[in-house]
C-alpha cells in the first residue's frame, strides 16, 4: 500500500494532467463567448480587437494547455516553504532595487492581487464545498490534527495564478488578457469543482 504522501503526490499528478483538457474547455466557452461579443459589437476596431483575440486563442489553445498542466506540476511538487511563500505574489529575487522601481512593481503587484481576488470570487462559489471536503482529506492524509487549507495544494488560487501567469506570458494586450480570463473563470470554476470530486473519491 502506498504512503499517504504517496498517494497525495498521485493525485496532484492527475489533477495537473486533468487541468490539460479542462483548460481547452474553458478557452472554448471564452471562444464562443468572444464571438458573441463580436455580433453585438457596434465599433469597428472593437469587433476587429475580439476576433483577433478569438482567433489567436483558437490558434494557441492546444499549445497553451499542455503548458498549464506542465506549470500546475511543478506548482504542485515545489517544496513547502516556496509553496507557502507564493501567497505573497513577489519574488525577492526580481525585485529592482530603488524606491521607484519598487513602487512599479507594489503597483503591477496591486493590481494583479485585485484581479486574483476577482477571479477567486468567480470560482468560490462552484467549488467551496468540494474543496471544503478536500482540504480536510489532504490535511488528514497528510497526519495534521488540524485542517490547515494551505497544505491543499490544488486550491482555486494556485489554478488561477498559473493561469494569469501563463495567459499574461502568452498575450500582449492587456485588456485581452484580461477579457480571456474572465471568460474563462465560470466554466474553470465547474472544472476545478469536478476536479476535487475526484480527488475525493482518490483519498476516500
């Protein structure tokens, strides 16, 4: 029989390898929310901005979503002190030096939390009572005499960080990331939720 670590690190394997097809799903729903968008249009350069994102997201999801799951992999095998340094969002290492620069980075920094809290708040609803369930068995498997959520490691915000990383590396314009994300959170809510019934049912 496998140790409980073990067993923990199979099903983070399979929820990072699940991640693959349930970010195509999502990029479809932002596809086809992306072109309705485009028929209600009135403005030219709008309609021509929304097909562009649509199709560079059609062009690149297949691409985009082995690189998700590959990224949540290695999020999800960090060592725990890097794991529960990321709640910070700053890594010291690529911080400029001066207080010009750092307040640069305080203000992207900002602004990023408050688009993570954003998209948490899209998601919560969906998926809180699974992940409920799913902290409390990673924190029994793991021999806690507590229920300690950070040691969860597939939690909503490790899903959605990955996410706006990659979708920030991927596209320039800023206003289509951030579009492409929020078409992007209700369905990855639904997929996160099926996702931890099935960790569930892994540790049960």
């Amino acid at each position: 029989m496998a140790a409980k670590p073990d067993v923990l690190l199979i099903c983070y394997q399979a929820a990072a390898s699940a991640a693959r097809p349930a970010f195509e799903r999502c990029v479809e729903h932002a596809v086809s929310e992306l072109q309705t968008l485009e028929t209600q249009s009135l403005k030219l350069a709008e309609r021509d901005a929304l097909t562009e994102s649509r199709r560079y997201l059609q062009s690149h999801k297949t691409v985009w979503a082995q690189r998700y799951a590959d990224d949540l992999l290695v999020e999800f095998t960090k060592p725990l002190p890097a794991r529960l340094a990321l709640g910070t969002g700053i890594n010291p290492q690529v911080i400029p030096s001066g207080f010009a620069s750092l307040g640069l980075v305080n203000d992207a920094n900002l602004k990023q939390q408050i688009e993570s809290q954003r998209l948490l708040q899209d998601l919560l609803p969906t998926t809180e009572s699974a992940l409920n369930d799913l902290n409390a068995l990673v924190s029994s498997a793991l021999g806690l005499g507590h229920v300690a959520p950070e040691r969860n490691l597939p939690r909503p915000e490790i899903f959605t960080r990955t996410l706006q990383q990659l979708m920030g590396a991927s596209l320039e314009d800023a206003a289509a990331t951030e579009l492409s994300i929020r078409l992007m959170a209700k369905p990855l809510g639904r997929e996160l939720n099926l996702l931890y019934r099935q960790a569930i049912k892994a540790l049960t």
